[in-house]
C-alpha cells in the first residue's frame, strides 16, 4: 500500500489501494489482539473491549497511513492517548429543517478530522473512511468467527 | 514515400547511429544537404535566414528545447510542412540540418546542440499525417517506433490535419505555446525529461482543447500506442511513459466530460487563446454560440478550472465557481452512493447525507460490538494464535524459532505444548486466520517496521496449496470449501 495509488486513485482502483492496506491492517490488528489478550488476561472485560477498539480504529490508521486527513486526525488522536470518545448519539426526532442544518456538522462529528475540512473535502473523507470503517468491521468479524468456530 | 519515412524512423531508433544511417541510406536530397551540414556550424543567424521560407508551411515544429537531438528535430522540422515543405526542399537543403530550427510561424530558433543529423527525407508526407507520427515518436521510447508509424500511416492524415490547424492557431498566437507545443515530438525518450516537464505544463493547457475536438484522432490512436491518445500533434502524450499515462487519463477524461479540469495554467492570454480555439471547434457542442465567448473569457479567467457555462446561467466567476463546487460535491455524492449499500435508488443530497450518517454511525457501533465480542472470546485468542503461527510457520520451514521471530512477545515453551497440539485442532476453521496471516507476512512483513523476521523468504513460497493441505482434520472436507464458507469479507 505504501507505493499505491494517489489520492485520485483511490477513487478510480478502490480495489487496489485497499488489497495492500487489509493486509497491513490485518496484521496489525491481530498483532495488537494478541498483545491485548496477553497482557490483560486478568482484567476487566470492559477495559479490554476498549482496548480492542482503539486497535481497531488504529490499525485502520495505521493502514490508511497519512494521505488521509481523517487517518491523520485519527492518528494524532491515538497518540495523545486521549480517550478515544466516539460520538454515540441517540437517534432523535429532527425536524426536516433541522436535519439539513445538522447533516454537515453530524458527519463532521462522525468522521474523525472532520470540524476542519469544507463540505467537498468532507465528503471525500467520508467515503474513504466509510471503506476502511468497512473493511475492518468484516476484518473483525473474520477475526470472530475464525477464532469462535 | 513511405519507404522513405520507414527509413527515416529507423534512423531514430539509434541516435548515435544517425550519421551513419543516413549516409547509407540517404537519397540524393539529403546528400546534396550533407555537405551543407556538416560545414555549418550551429548559427542561429544563417538559420533564422533560412527559416522565413519555411515559415509558410504549416509547421509543427516549434522551437526546440536545449537538451535535444537534432535528428529528430530536423525530422519534424523537414516533414511537417507538407506540401509546402516539398515545394521548399531547396531551401530546406541550404538550411544546416544539423540544428534544431525551430520552423514556427515566428521563426524561432534555438541552440542547436552539435550532432548534424542529415535527415533523409527526400519528401514531406501531409503535414497531419506526419504530425501524428512525429507524436508518436516522442511517445515512444524508440523501441516501436517503425511499428506505429507502420500502422497507420493512412489514418493520421485526415484527422490529423485537423489537429494540426488547431495546433498551428494557438502556436501562431502563442509563441511560447507553440514551443512547447511540439512537445514531444521534437524530444527523443532520451532527452525528455528536463523539456518534457516544461512542455507538460503548457501541454496540458491545450491538450484538453484539443483533445475535446480530436475525439476521434484520439479514438484511433488508442489502439496503437496509449500514450497518443491525443492526436498526433500537440496534446501529445509526452514520451515518458509515466506522463503519457497521466496525460491519458486526462485526455480520456476530457473526452468523457465537457468540463475539464486542467492544472494551473501558466498564462491565462494563452488560456484564453486556448479556450477560444477550443471554443471553435467545440461550436456544435456548445448550445449557446454567442454567449460562450464570454463564458470563454471567464472562464479563462477562472484559471484553475476550464468550465463552460450553459445556456441561461450566470456566467461571472463567482457562479461559475459554485457550479465547479457543486459539480465536484455531487461527483463525491455520486461515488458515496456506491459505497454506502442500498444508496443507488436514493435521490437527493439530504436524503443521501442521512443515509450516510446512519450507515456510519453503524459501522462504528458495529466495530465496539465487535470489540466487546471479541475481548469476551479473547481467552482463546492465545492459543489459536499460536496455533496458527505455529501451523503456518512449521509448515513452511519446519522450524520453530521462526514463530518466536513472528510472535515476540510470545513466551518461547508455549510454542512447543501447542505444536503439538496443533494435528488434533480444527486447523481449517483457522484457514481464514491463516490466510491472512499468510498474506500479511508475504506482503507486509518486510515493510512493516517493528517486524523481525529472520526467515521471511521462506513464506513467501506459501500458497494456497500449502495451505490446504493443512488440513488436520481428515473429517473435514477440503479447506476450500471453508474458506468459500467463510464470509466474503476478508478473503484478500
């Protein structure tokens, strides 16, 4: 992944950019579940699950490298050691008026870097963190069910 | 005439052979000029002399840059008047060929560099025609050069003229466009990279033009050589293979659109100049003939992005570049609906943007439940990890220490107890996870930086047989069939 398309690219050959990013990410993630599961064997399930989804969310940094402002944003956020907060908002009734305001400012909540990009940027953002979002959720699930059957 | 232009293009392929060649096959002509090359030495004054006749045909050949072997300049420079050329030879022969002359409108004239290189050109094919293979020339490194212009030699004379006349308006307005215009053309793979870069900047100014109005030169040169979708003559894709591909992309996206995005134009007269020509040719296109000469002044100015406005709308720049904004935001929508599932039948930017909000508001929630899942199974990650270090890396080279290499946290007896183990386990069930592990260190492990590995190569023989075979389980039905069951995700 490291020499792969450009950022124009990503677009045109999203299947060749992510073959070599699923296995970096891949492989990060399982090397971080086995420390995980290593040096916390006897602590709390809740601490490790959120220990699990900071790797998770790092290794898809990791494997989206630089390029991306959100995996950029990502980064830094994990390097601080900051809490890794995700927005969990309960679905509530908005008005139509409301929701167009909203949408702009609810993805740039989502996506991680998004306060600082315009409406165009973010959109490319998004789609290219919806792909590896997706990418490590199927990684995950692999993951589950390679280990559960 | 065509024997001779093969003759000429084998001359091309070896620079250093030139002298040589020509002088074995030279005819008449260009031996009468030999003498006249090799006593004239590089005078811009002679030559400028020299120049008005030609100034007259259509020439391609713009002014050379430096770094540039003169025979194929004296090529282009000889064939690309045509007829008129042919009616010149004379005066042509007189020139010292061993120059680069630049035979543009304006009559510019670079520094020759010192190889005399006779061209042996008794005559001048139409002036397209040889455009396009001049074009080709440049774009190809020299190895194919007979086999392109071979091809076609009957096909690149219509279009090509065309092209040529467009080529021939900008450059007479332009003369700095028109040097660069010939791009690559003049330049031989050898020498192209310093000029290419300088002709690629002003190329793509024009190459979107022209490329817009030379669809269909762009459609018959694609079969030959990628790299000349443009028409043989100015867009040229430039030699290097590496720029030709991104002046595909452009040239064949151009084509796709209407609006195209260029890079950053170096003058915006020039832009201008351009846009009208291309306005020209473009006239049927354009639904509005009187308004898009302003639409082309504005846009011109705009100079980022070359867009045309259309019929009714607001054409000062402020609009104009909202509409390049909304273009570019709905594209983005566009490519969001393909990735977000069940979005192709959704309309509307609203409804999109909540869709894919909740899609990934879903994602997100997805990977804690997938987190807490997988710490509450964590127990059993130790050892199926071993396992699979173990299986794959025992399998590859038999031998142990590589897994402490793999694992280095892995404490080193624990490898051992789960050796053994390994024969009786489920291996197919961990194919998955072997795959990738497999994968991952095939591809990744050099790469990856906190990784040592000593024995790396070794799994770089591993494939799908290997794994296979590492079936422990007899009961179980061949690992194909496992990995077909397992969920299309993550089978890279």
């Amino acid at each position: 992944m490291e020499s792969k398309s450009s950022t124009t690219g990503n677009r045109d050959n999203p299947n060749r950019n992510l073959h070599g990013s699923k296995t970096m990410m891949a492989s990060h993630f399982l090397r971080a579940l086995f420390r995980i599961q290593q040096t916390s064997t006897s602590s709390s399930s809740a601490g490790r699950s959120r220990r699990i989804r900071r790797a998770a969310y790092a290794s898809m940094a990791y494997s989206a490298g630089t390029r991306r402002a959100w995996s950029r944003a990502l980064l830094r956020k994990l390097r601080s050691r900051a809490r890794l907060r995700f927005p969990r908002r309960l679905s509530r009734a908005a008005t139509p008026q409301r929701r167009d305001m909203d949408q702009a400012q609810v993805l740039r909540k989502l996506v991680p870097g998004g306060p600082s990009m315009d409406d165009c940027k973010l959109l490319e953002e998004t789609a290219d963190y919806i792909r590896f979002l997706t990418t490590q959720v199927r990684l995950m699930q692999t993951v589950m069910d390679s280990i559960s059957s | 005439m065509e024997m001779n232009e093969d003759r000429k293009f084998g001359l091309e392929k070896s620079h250093g052979d030139h002298l040589n060649n020509h002088s074995s096959g030279v005819s008449a002509d260009w031996q009468f000029n030999t003498p006249a090359m090799s006593a004239a030495p590089p005078h811009p004054s002679t030559a400028a002399s020299l120049v008005p006749p030609l100034t007259s045909s259509p020439l391609l050949s713009a002014p050379v840059p430096e770094a540039f072997v003169p025979g194929l300049w004296n090529y282009h420079t000889m064939s690309v008047g045509g007829s008129n050329i042919q009616n010149t030879t004379s005066a042509i022969g007189s020139i010292p060929i061993g120059r680069p002359v630049a035979m543009s409108s304006k009559g510019m004239l670079l520094s020759t560099p010192p190889v005399i290189f006779p061209p042996s050109l008794p005559h001048f094919p139409a002036d397209s025609g040889f455009i396009e293979r001049a074009a080709r020339f440049s774009c190809l490194s020299g190895s194919s050069f007979m086999d392109m212009n071979l091809l076609r030699p009957s096909q690149s004379v219509a279009p090509a003229r065309k092209a040529s006349k467009v080529v021939m308006e900008t450059q007479v307005q332009n003369t700095e466009l028109s040097m660069t215009g010939d791009k690559a053309v003049s330049l031989p793979a050898a020498y192209g990279s310093i000029d290419q870069s300088r002709m690629d900047t002003q190329r793509d100014r024009r190459s979107s033009h022209i490329s817009n109005s030379e669809s269909q030169e762009t459609n018959f040169c694609e079969g030959g050589q990628e790299g000349n979708v443009d028409s043989s003559d100015v867009a040229g894709n430039s030699s290097p293979s590496d720029l030709g591909a991104n002046k595909r992309k452009r040239t064949i996206r151009d084509m796709e659109k209407d609006q195209v995005q260029r890079g950053p134009q170096s003058s915006s007269e020039a832009t201008k100049d351009d846009t009208e020509t291309k306005h020209k040719v473009e006239q049927n296109s354009s639904k509005h003939g009187g308004k898009n000469g302003k639409d082309n002044s504005e846009a011109a100015k705009e100079g980022y992005v070359h867009v045309r406005a259309r019929r009714g709308q607001a054409t000062n720049s402020h609009s104009l570049a909202e509409r390049v904004r909304r273009e570019k935001i709905s594209e983005r929508m566009k490519y969001l609906q393909e990735l977000v599932p069940g979005c192709s039948k959704v309309t509307g930017k609203a409804v999109m943007l909540d869709e894919i909000i909740n899609y990934v508001q879903s994602l997100q929630r997805q990977v804690e439940f997938l987190s807490m899942k997988l710490s509450a199974v964590n127990p059993q990650l130790d050892f199926s990890v071993e396992r699979l270090l173990a299986k794959n890396l025992r399998h590859s080279h038999g031998s142990p220490l590589s897994i402490a290499g793999f694992s280095q946290e892995m404490s080193y007896p624990q490898v051992y107890p789960s050796q053994q183990g390994l024969g009786h386990a489920g291996g197919s069930t961990m194919v998955n996870l072997s795959d990738t592990y497999r994968r991952t260190m095939n591809t990744q492990l050099p790469t990856m930086s906190g990784y040592k590995e000593p024995s790396m190569q070794m799994h770089n023989p591993w494939n799908e047989e290997i794994i296979m075979q590492m079936d422990y389980d007899a009961n179980h039905p061949p690992n194909a069939q496992e990995i077909n069951r397992k969920p299309d995700g993550f089978t890279i």
